[in-house]
C-alpha cells in the first residue's frame, strides 16, 4: 500500500479544480498536501520540499506544465519525482509530449474518482520501490568501495633496500577492473636472505573472485610466518602445493587461481619459481636482452588436490629486471577487439628502464598507460596486477 505519509503536491491555476483534487486526496487518506497555482510556484516549491508525487496540470498562464516538466527534466529531478499530468487536453500529442517529458501517467479532466485513486495508489507505490531499489544500491555500493580501500591495503608498498647484502627494488600495481577484482599481488622477505615474489589471477571477477584472491593471499603470508618458511619456499613447489591442496578442497564453485610464485635468493641472484597456469615471466637483462621465463610449475591452482607441482630456475645479475603481470595487461581488448598481447609488452618493457627512465614505478606506470592508450576509453577489460624486481649495482638501489 501508498505510503499515508507521502507528501504531494497539486499544481492547477483554477482554485476549484485544487480543491476538488486536495478533498479527494484527503479521502484517500493523504495529509502532507501542498498547492501551487503556476508552473513557477510549484518549481518553487518543489525546490524546498521533498514531495513523493505531483499532479500537474498543463494549461496555466506564466509557466505551463510543459514548461514545469521540462525544468524537471533539465535539473534531473524527474528521475526521483513521479509526475501525473491531469488536463482537460484530451488530444494524443499532448499525452505524448508529457511522457517524452517524464511524466509518469496522464488523466484527462474531468477525472474519474475511482481512476485517479488507482493512478495515484500505483505511482506511490513504484516510487517506494525505486527508492528501496536506489537505497539499496547505494548502501551496496558504499560497501563495494570499503572492500576496495581493504583489497588495495593487501597490496605492499614499493621496497629499496638490501635483503643479504643484496640491493633490491620492488614495485606492484593493482587495478580492479571493477569496485574489488580477483587479482594478487604480493611480496616478502623469506628468512633473511631471500624475497618471496607473488603474482595471481582468480578466474572471475568481483566479490567472489576477491575473497578468493584474499584467501590465497592469507595462505601464502601465513606459510611465510611459520618457522619452516626458509625450507617450504626454497623449493618454491613445496609452497604452492600446500596452497593448491588447500583450495582444492571443497571448491563447490571450481574457482581457481593462476599464479606465479618466485623466490629470490638475494646474495646468489638465483631465482626458483613455479607458474602455475600463468603468464610466462618477463626478464630484461642489464644490456637490454629480453627473455621469457617459460618453465611450467602445473595448473591453476584449486584445480587438482595433491599435484606436483615442479620448480624452474633462472640466475638474475646486477642491473636486471623481473615483471610479473597478470592477463589484465596481455589481454586487453580495442574497439575492434584485438588484443593488446605478449608481444607488445614485452617489446615497451624491453624499451624501459633505462637512464632516462628512473625508478620502477615509472616503468610499471609506462606500461599501464600503454595499455590504457590501446583501449581508447574502453572500459577495462580485466583487472591488472604486476611486479616489477630490479637488481641494483654495488649497494645503489636500481634505477
């Protein structure tokens, strides 16, 4: 049922055909009611009051009611104010005019009591609904974005430094292709002489994905807390084993993660990582040469309990640098639909990083900036996630 409370306003320069509307309206039970007598008394009054309905009649001298819908229009409100144009226009192009206008319903005068309870019942009503709908939206919305502020939290900040003597820097970037998305990216130290390096993909996006990629973010931190850390991500298949064997079980939704774990040995330069599913990593060596690391650790991850899985390895020098991205950056799409690809990547990264470019986060902000010029406006394809280690000479960190 309509809302008692409702406040209406009745727009109509005869003062009998307001009175005659505000009695029946009264019947109808409705107390909150207010009256204009031209179009610019009633925008007036629909400026400091929040009305639930107007009835609206068109001819009236200084501001019609076609000029009263159409400020409405113009201002945006008649997408929150339910309007019912009641006129002794008993022609279709006037009707047709009004609901162009917005007008929610038309009744010609001299109107039929029954009618207009039923119009007016039914017009709340709706309103109630787009307005519970709207309400809901919004509070939806308010906790999508605190999930977002949560989700970017996860994400470390960039790292200079020495781990074992050896000079390091790290950046990451996160971007969700919408309010949260299933992406990972991560790193920290193992021990005292190595460096834990993550990058995932959730096959999904949004809320699920996010609490996918949020548990698997969990599990890797609390593997890197334990005391056996330094054995469990030495052989970094160990690590990610246990973490497959984990979101195996019960995965009633048969969500699974690509991902890619590496794990620097500071001091050596040795690299032992697995790829799970995932973009092959990109290295760029000191004199510029570019390579792929193409070892395939096994599958996603939540795909098969107990498989396993295997580590590669790769020996990084003084002056290189590892990117680790997700799909979100290869498989961007244009307008007509090509992909942005592997190759593109992979010859703008081989083009960074040197003198006139400083720091890493430049490099990571090239990249996306690329992509985001492939896509000319489109929305984001994917979310996108990347890690980017250099390797500073003699104690200076890179770039």
């Amino acid at each position: 049922m309509a809302d008692p409370n409702a406040a209406i306003l009745v727009v109509d320069d005869v003062a009998e055909n307001r009175d005659l509307l505000m009695r029946r309206l009264k019947r109808l039970g409705f107390s909150r009611l207010d009256e204009a007598a031209n179009g610019h008394e009633a925008l007036a009054a629909i400026g400091k009051t929040a009305y639930d309905l107007v009835l609206l009649d068109i001819m009236m001298p200084e501001l019609d009611g076609f000029g009263v819908l159409d400020a409405l229009k113009a201002s945006g409100a008649i997408h929150d104010l339910p309007v019912i144009v009641v006129s002794a226009l008993n022609e279709i192009d006037p009707v047709v005019r009004c609901i162009e206008l917005g007008a929610d319903d038309f009744i010609f005068k001299p109107f039929n009591p029954t009618l207009l309870r039923a119009r007016v019942m039914a017009t709340l009503e709706k309103k109630a609904l787009r307005d519970r709908t709207r309400d809901e939206l919004r509070r939806k919305q308010v906790e999508l974005n605190e999930a977002r502020t949560l989700q970017l939290a996860l994400v470390p900040p960039a790292f200079a430094g020495t781990v074992d003597g050896r000079v390091l820097t790290i950046d990451t970037l996160l971007e969700p292709a919408k309010e949260v998305g299933g992406d990972l990216v991560d790193y920290f130290p193992v021990g005292d002489d190595r460096m834990a390096l993550i990058v995932g993909d959730v096959s999904d996006k949004g809320a699920a994905a996010a609490l996918m990629m949020a548990r698997t973010h969990a599990m890797f931190r609390a593997l890197a807390a334990r005391p056996d850390a330094p054995a469990l991500f030495g052989d970094p298949a160990r690590a990610v084993g246990m973490v497959n064997d984990a979101l195996s079980r019960g995965n009633a939704g048969c969500m699974f993660v690509t991902l890619t774990l590496a794990v620097l040995e500071a001091e050596s330069g040795e690299l032992a990582y697995v790829r799970a599913g995932h973009v092959p990593p990109f290295l760029r060596r000191a004199d510029g040469g570019l390579s792929r690391l193409q070892g395939f650790g096994g599958p996603a991850l939540g795909v098969m309990e107990e498989f396993p899985y295997r580590s590669a390895q790769a020996v990084l020098a003084e002056g290189d640098r590892l990117l680790i991205v997700t799909d979100g950056f290869t498989e961007a799409q244009n307008a007509g639909e090509a992909l942005y690809g592997e190759e593109r990547l992979s010859a703008l990264f081989a083009e960074l990083g040197d003198a006139e470019e400083p720091g890493e986060a430049r490099v990571l902000a090239r990249l996306v900036s690329d992509v985001r010029g492939f896509e000319a406006g489109l929305p984001a394809f994917d979310d996108m996630a990347a890690i980017l280690l250099a390797l500073g000479p003699d104690g200076v960190p890179a770039g």
